[in-house]
C-alpha cells in the first residue's frame, strides 16, 4: 500500500491547486505537463534536465519528423544538445 500512496500523493497534494489552473486550456496544459513529468519519472529519466534539453533542442530546429526521438521512453541524457 505505501508505494500506491507515494506514487498518487502529487497527484492528491495538487487537486486543489490544479482547479484554478485559469481556464479550461490552461488546465490541459498542466496535465500535459503532469503527465510528461510522470513518464520522464517512470523511465527513469530526471524531468528538470530532460525539459531544458528538449526545450532547447526545439528551440534550435530539432525535426519536426523526428519528435519521437524526443519522447521520455527514447530520450537519453548523453544526446544533450551543446549550447
């Protein structure tokens, strides 16, 4: 039981804040957010430096085709983009 009650105590802890997200589009965009924040966690993967990096490879042209490559599951920390 305490795994599942760590695992959705964010989730619980934020049920307040999130209802005044602003608008119904910016309560789709924090979800988005959560969920991306979720998945970089359950891969393992750090959130704060998996946005920076593809925040930044976006910003610098990364494929528009390729964005799969982006994704948390296929991201690696070793592909940083050198700025």
């Amino acid at each position: 039981t305490n795994p599942v009650e760590r695992a959705i105590r964010p989730v619980a802890l934020g049920r307040k804040n999130h209802l005044f997200a602003g608008s119904d589009g910016g309560g789709d965009r924090w979800a988005v957010l959560c969920s991306l924040i979720e998945t970089c966690k359950l891969n393992d993967v750090e959130p704060y430096e998996y946005l920076r990096d593809v925040l930044t490879r976006m910003v610098h042209g990364h494929a528009i085709n390729r964005l799969d490559e982006l994704l948390p599951w296929a991201w690696r920390s070793n592909n940083h983009v050198k700025t």
